[in-house]
C-alpha cells in the first residue's frame, strides 16, 4: 500500500475521532470517506448507511457470514489470499485484525485438523476463550496429554515447545505461527530453535497449509516464499492512528544523566500520567524489578496527590490475603487502579489483571516486554519510559513498533499517542531470516533434524560433526530438543558415572536430595545456554527445589526465605565481630545485605523472586532438564542392560504445582492451584481430564461453598 493511501487513511481516523464536532449533515460524506479506504467495519460502529447500490454491494462483499462482522480492505484481501491455493505470510501493523482471520478460518470449518502457535501461555489461553464457542465442532487441545478427537474437528493451542514433545497429531491440514518472527536466529529469543523444529516438522510430515503473521517486519528469507508456494504480505494499513509526543528532547539533558536526575525523570512521568488519568495508559518498563519500583513509587505519589478512597471491589484481592500475603503491594496498587504485568507473575494473576484492564477498572499497567508479545491489549497512552530489555538490551526499532502499536485500541480509540521518554531507535530494514531454511546461520539443535537432501552445505565441519555422531544417539538428542554438545556431553558423563553412582541416576518417582543434586548439576553444566544468567546459583537452585518437593507450597518457600532473612538479619546485629566459618559468613553477608530493608521491603522482593523461580525454574527450565537427562539415563542403562529409572512422575508433578494429574489441565485455563487443590475433593480421581470441565459446568461445581468469590469466578470464565 502507498504512502498516500496510508495518509488517506489516517485522515479518516482523525475525523472519525472528532466526529461529534461536525454537523450531522456531513455524514454522507463521511460514509462515502470511509467508503472509499475500505475501512467497512467503522461504518457499523457508526451506524452510518451507504446510499448507492454499487457501494451496497461492496459492502456486502466485505461481510464475513462466518463471524456476522465486516473486514477491512486489506482484511478482505488477506482472506482472498488466504482462501487460494498459497501460504501467507504477513507483516501488518498490531491494530490491523490479523487473528480475526483466524477465528474467520475456524469458523468456517474449512481445515478438521488445525495447529497454532503462539510464543506464551496467556496469549494462548486468550486464544482459547475466543474459540471455545466452537466446541461442538472442534476439540481444543492444550495439552500434550490430550488425544485426538476422532468425531469432530482439533485445534491444537500448543507452544513451539509443545509441538515437538506431542506424539499423537492426525493429519493436520493448517498451522499458524502467530509473531512468527521468533524464528529468526537474530532476535535473541532462546526459544527460536524450538520453533524452527516445530515448524520444520509439521511441514515436512504433513505438507499443511500455513499463516504466519507478525508485525512490522520488511521481508523474509530469500527463496522461501518459492520453495513452499507462499507470498509475503506487507501492509502498513491500521484502523488507528498513533500520534507521536517526543518528551525526550524537552528534557534532553537531564535525561541523558539518568542515575543524577533519576527522581526527575520518574517525576515527569508520574505528572504526565496524572494528568491523562482520564484515560488507559501502559508503562512500559525494562524488567519486573522495574515494574515492581516503578508502580509502587507511583502509588504512593497518586495517594498523596488524590486521596481518593480506596477502591476495594476486585474479587482477586482476598486470594491474594489467604494464598500470598495481606501486605502484598499488589493489592494497594489494584485499589488506586494500578496493574502490572511481567513474565514473572503466575499465570492467572496476569490474566485476572488484563481482564481488569480490558474492562476500563485500572487506569494503569506497568509492564515489561509481555506487552509486545505475551498478551493482546492496548490502551489510549503508551509511554515508552525504558530504553532497554533487562540490563543491556537496547530497544531496538522493531520493538519499539511493536510497543507503539499498543497506542490506541481497535474499534474503541481511533487515535493513540505513544509518549517517548527516550530516543526514538534508528529504523532498520527487518528481515526475518528462517534458520531451518536459510541456514545461514543455523544452531546444531536445528540442523540435526534436516534430513541429509535438506542441508545445503553438506561439507561444513558443523555438519560433519553432527554426522560422525551414532544414529542412536542422535535419536535421543533429536528428540530432547536442547542443546546438542550438552546432550553429548550428559551421555558421556553417565557412561562414566553409571556404576559408582548407580543410585543417584536410577532413582524413580521422587529424588532424594543427592539424587536432585546430581541431576541439576547436570543440567547446570551442559544445558545451560551461552550467556544465560547463573545469579541464582546451583546450591540455592536444589535447596529451593527439593524444599518446594518437600511442602509442595510456594506459600511455604516465600515464608521460609521471610524466616531465614529474619534469622540472618538477627544473627547479623548480634555476632557483627564473629565470623568463623563459610556457613557464618554466608549468614553474616545475607544480614548485612537485608539489614537497612523493611519487613515489607524484604517480602516483596521475596515474592518476586518465589514467582520468578517457580514460573522459570519450576516451570519451565527444571521439568525440561530432568527430561532429557531421564531419557539420557534410560539409554545408557539400555545400553549396558541395566535397569533404569523414570524421573516422568516427580516432573509432571513440579512442572504442575503438585496437583492431581487429571486436574492439571485446568491450570491452563488460568484456574489458581488453590481452586484446582480444592477439586480434589469434588472431581473423582479417575475422571478423564477432558471430561473435567465438561463436569466442573454441568455439576455447577463452581457454587460449592469451599471457593472463594475469585476462584468460583476463575471456574465460571472456564
């Protein structure tokens, strides 16, 4: 699409957002403007009626009958292409509509078996709730454990990490990636091989249609769209129109000294941020530290400035007191209308919050990164604050599009503004580069899943090593997935270990300490990627897993580490001149760190590091380690002719929180563990977990008098 017809574009939207300042009698000419941009769904939200048959019958033409909606222009022509016989792949602005085509797809019960992947769980299960309503004719997988429906349709709601671990797919005729630009090996995502094999599979083994879509990127890897007959679609048509407000270069010189004129910077933003409090505003900051500092310094600036009466109607906040602690900051900031939202916070807290948001009750989200790419929000203000991913990583362009994109809310907002505390980064050309194809570069995890016709340089030492690996080992670190000389490295070392230290590889159900610690010490040692933080450190890391196997309660571990830097503090005030030994100067060093903290201080920063192990470590990092080393074992003891272990059990059951196998399913649908744990009692043990919901709603289980208002409304949105 040309400049000017974008300009066109953006003209419209701006008088369809001072609207009510024109007389009435200028309405035809407004229907025939919008009329002429293709912009047909505003005409519905308008009510504004076209007049000549010609324009009446392209509108008709726009109707989607499948979803009792009107597509936008470049909508319409997206599905065109999308009904040929070609793949897509897109690049379209956030508030383009580019997942209405999805559910257009769905509902048209075109394709039977049908797979998306999206980069997390929320984005996933917001998918989930969109879809749902087609149950009776397709069977939502979300789980690995899940089988096939063989009556009805299947729409498998997996991540990249999932589809590689599933064993039952039928033939699956479609597959979409949505923010497919994760499979670049140049964004720095440690999740892009994955990926890369996820959709390398599903296309080789089932030949299937594809949609990949993302936003703001510029082309793809050169001859992919002719090997897989597909056509790269780049538009930068948007329904909303993003205005831009550079507060950076009025305050140039203060703000390029950020550790002198810290409270300054902050001070602009708490103004600016009270002055539009009549309108949604997301925060975006660099880290969950960030978030956390950032919104409750507000808060207490909004109390001082308002002195509002607190607002204490939101259902989440007496979960909050029973299951974290009635002194949590999150609760103070749901009462002033304040969210926040990051990849540490579980599951259900963040949707619960997006939900609150969504809903106009906060004002407020401060968030990281998951606001480009974890969840589907958008809010009238957006104020780029943080220039940087984490410590070092500078906002490159390509984020900060996908940040600004947030400005402004499809078919609520015409217009947004996005507030820049910061330079605006250099614009560079995006392409995104398809590793599995392309190869140039490709990981080991990658390149040892091409079939030998499929690798274009078959003289490269890379793959020469890759070859001169066994064909049985290469089975097993095909299908574990992670790195390759880690794996390799892990069979060695259990070839060497396997008879001395029989007992701490063999052991089945749940490990004993030392059999946890040998277990992490490998992964610690070959798993882990180039780069990656160790901060935790490995001792602290088996300490705070075997302890959450031992009480099976994040509860408990937060309380536990409250108690030990109580202890610490104490010991550290009374024995200042008294070290002699490591265990006393680890104590002391604890105690002097935390000695000039309140009690709320040290909770909270407790708190988040208990959400941050448990939804990185016990979640994600510890299950997959214990799995591939669990099949690394299995092998070498089939090698010698040796009885092996099974680690399956103790890791389905920290990856899940300790709940009851066939319940597990319900957490992703966002049900908080404390409601799942109280279904134990109601829900037999031997139901099949696809039956669950099916019995939650028609038992109305949901109304026992044991769930507190938000867990039996958490059970109801299910």
């Amino acid at each position: 699409m040309i400049d000017d017809d974008i300009s066109a574009q953006k003209v419209i939207v701006n008088i369809l957002e001072e609207k009510k300042k024109f007389e009435a009698s200028l309405n035809n000419v407004l229907t025939d403007l919008i009329e002429a941009v293709g912009f047909y769904p505003y005409l519905a939200k308008e009510n504004l009626r076209l007049n000549s048959t010609d324009s009446l019958i392209r509108q008709v033409y726009h109707h989607s009958n499948n979803l009792n909606k009107f597509l936008h222009e470049d909508q319409k022509h997206l599905l065109s292409l999308l009904n040929s016989d070609k793949n897509v792949v897109v690049s379209a602005p956030t508030s383009f509509g580019k997942s209405l085509l999805i559910e257009e797809f769905v509902a048209s019960n075109k394709f039977k078996n049908i797979i998306i992947i999206q980069p997390t769980l929320a984005l996933l299960d917001e998918t989930r709730r969109k879809l749902k309503k087609y149950d009776e004719k397709y069977k939502i997988i979300v789980r690995t454990s899940q089988e096939p429906s063989l009556e009805k349709g299947n729409i498998y709601l997996f991540t990249a990490e999932r589809v590689n671990e599933y064993k039952e797919f039928p033939n699956i005729e479609f597959i979409i990636i949505d923010e497919f630009y994760k499979l670049s090996s140049q964004r720095d995502d440690e999740r892009a091989d994955s990926l890369n094999n996820a959709l390398h599979y599903i296309l080789k083994t089932f030949n299937s249609k594809f949609y990949l879509l993302g936003p703001n990127i510029d082309n793809i890897s050169e001859g992919f769209v002719e090997k897989y007959n597909a056509v790269f679609y780049k538009t930068k048509s948007s329904l909303v129109d993003v205005k831009t407000v550079d507060i950076y270069s009025r305050h140039k010189e203060k703000f390029d000294k950020p550790r002198k004129f810290k409270e300054y910077k902050e001070n602009i933003l708490f103004d600016l941020l009270l002055e539009n409090k009549n309108n949604q505003s997301i925060i975006y900051c660099s880290s969950p530290n960030r978030v956390r500092y950032l919104s409750n310094k507000f808060c207490s600036f909004l109390m001082e400035k308002l002195q509002d009466s607190l607002n204490n109607d939101f259902d989440i906040i007496q979960w909050i007191n029973e299951n974290i602690s009635k002194d949590w900051s999150l609760i103070k900031l749901l009462q002033n209308r304040i969210g926040i939202h990051d990849g540490a916070l579980q599951k259900h807290i963040t949707s619960t919050v997006i939900d609150y948001f969504n809903k106009g009750e906060l004002n407020y989200l401060f968030c990281t990164t998951t606001i480009i790419e974890g969840v589907n929000t958008s809010a009238k203000n957006i104020i780029f604050f943080d220039k940087t991913k984490g410590l070092n990583t500078l906002i490159d362009y390509f984020d900060y599009s996908n940040i600004k994109g947030r400005a402004g809310r499809l078919m609520i907002h015409y217009t947004g503004t996005i507030f820049n505390f910061n330079p605006v980064p250099p614009n560079e050309q995006v392409i995104i580069d398809i590793p599995f194809f392309e190869q140039n570069p490709i990981s080991d995890e990658v390149l040892i899943n091409l079939d030998e016709d499929e690798v274009r340089n078959l003289e490269s030492a890379q793959y020469k090593k890759i070859k001169q690996i066994p064909n049985d080992e290469k089975e097993v670190i095909k299908k574990n997935g992670v790195q390759v000389n880690g794996q390799r490295g892990i069979i060695e070392t259990i070839r060497q270990d396997i008879t001395s230290n029989y007992d701490l590889i063999t052991w089945t159900r749940s490990p004993n300490y030392y059999q946890l610690k040998y277990c992490l010490s490998l992964g610690w040692k070959f798993l882990m990627k180039n780069g990656e933080s160790k901060s935790l450190g490995l001792d602290k890391l088996v300490n705070k897993t075997f302890n959450y196997g031992l009480h099976q309660s994040l509860r408990r571990l937060i309380n536990s580490d409250i108690d030990y830097i109580t202890e610490c503090v104490e010991y550290y005030n009374t024995h200042k001149d008294n070290i002699t030994d490591e265990v006393v100067k680890n104590k002391m060093s604890f105690g002097k760190r935390y000695n000039d903290k309140s009690e709320l201080e040290v909770m909270e920063e407790v708190i988040m590091t208990n959400f941050q192990i448990q939804k990185h470590w016990f979640q994600y990092k510890i299950p997959k380690w214990l799995s591939v080393i669990n099949s690394i074992q299995e092998f070498v003891c089939n090698e010698k002719g040796i009885r092996a272990g099974n680690y399956s059990y103790y890791t389905n059951l920290i990856e899940n929180e300790f709940l009851r196998e066939n319940l597990t399913i319900l957490s992703e649908f966002g049900i908080p563990s404390s409601a799942i744990r109280k279904l134990e009692k109601l829900i037999p043990s031997n139901m099949q977990q696809d039956d669950v919901i099916k019995s939650i709603r028609d038992n109305r289980l949901y109304e026992n008098f044991v769930f507190i208002d938000y867990e039996r409304n958490k059970l109801k949105e299910a």
